[in-house]
C-alpha cells in the first residue's frame, strides 16, 4: 500500500506541468477549476500541503487519463486530481483566479467568495475553521448576515444550517 503524499506548492506546479505536457501530447486543451484544501495552499498560502486537488474539469476523460498517467510518473495517489466534491459546487460559481497557465492546461481557483461559502455550508470544525478564518480577513467579513448573504448568493435554495451559522457565530465572536 502506499504511503499517502501530500502536495506541496511544489509537486502540485510539477503536477501540472506534466498534466500540461501529457494534454499537448494528446492535442487537447484542459481546464481545472480547483477549491477546497488544495486552493488554500495555492492561493492563500494559509497551508503547507494538501492530499487531493478537488476539482471540475474539462475534457473529463483526457485529462482523467493524463492525470493517473500522472500519478504514476510521480507516485501520487491515483485519485490526486478529482471531481468527488464536485456535487458541492454552486452552478452560479463563475470564473475563477488562475494560479497555473499552459497553452494546454489552464488551472482556477473558484472565487473567494465561492469557496468561503461551500467551507461554511460544509462546516467541519476541524478542518474547516481555519480555512474560513482565512477567507473572511481575505473578504473582509466581520458580521454573519455578510456571510449570509454570500452564501445566498451561490446556495440559494438551500438555507444555511444552524451547525454553520453556530461556527460563524463562533467564528466572528458573536
């Protein structure tokens, strides 16, 4: 079994290049648009390292493809670049920050906005605190009914969670 790898800055820019490379290869242009874990290390340098890229990408089988090609050059878990949470991301998102650009390969963070409300939605104490505490200095939020209202603005069928207004309120103190 292998032993779980985290991504650094580092191996996640190597990563791209050779997803670069293999795309060219194949005469495709890809499009990533990243969240979670991994855009808090790329864009916010808030954390050393991730263990997945959580992402929404087209062509979905080339760049799956160019992806495990990936992992195995270098010993990433197959799965290091994925769509599992991609369930979790607004239809109203937008267009993010790229943070990597190829002529093959462009790479996006989701807006901070975007990824301020799908941490507070998922709202684990753990794991997510820190990251929101990041987003809202980012944002410059200091009241719930800001988050709130972002949140509205990408989940707006779907009312937020007392668990999450119960960490905001944390959060900001009040």
């Amino acid at each position: 079994m292998m032993t779980e790898r985290l991504l650094d800055q580092k191996i996640l820019r190597r990563a791209f290049e050779l997803l670069a490379l293999r795309l060219k290869r194949r005469g495709v242009v890809g499009e990533i648009h990243i969240f979670g874990g991994v855009a808090m290390v790329l864009a916010f340098n808030s954390r050393e390292a991730t263990r997945d890229v959580d992402a929404v990408f087209a062509p979905d089988t080339h760049v799956l493809e160019a992806a495990h090609e990936v992992a195995v050059e270098m010993r990433l878990p197959k799965s290091w670049l994925n769509n599992q949470a991609s369930s979790y991301v607004s239809g109203v998102a937008g267009r993010g920050t790229p943070v990597f650009d190829h002529p093959n390969l462009r790479v996006m963070i989701t807006p901070t906005e975007h990824l301020l409300a799908m941490k507070v939605r998922a709202a684990r104490a753990v794991r997510d605190a820190e990251d929101i505490r990041v987003l809202l200095r980012e944002l410059k939020i200091t009241r719930v009914a800001q988050v709130v209202k972002i949140v509205d603005k990408y989940f707006a069928r779907e009312p937020l969670s007392a668990r999450s207004r119960a960490l905001i309120a944390e959060i900001l103190g009040g």
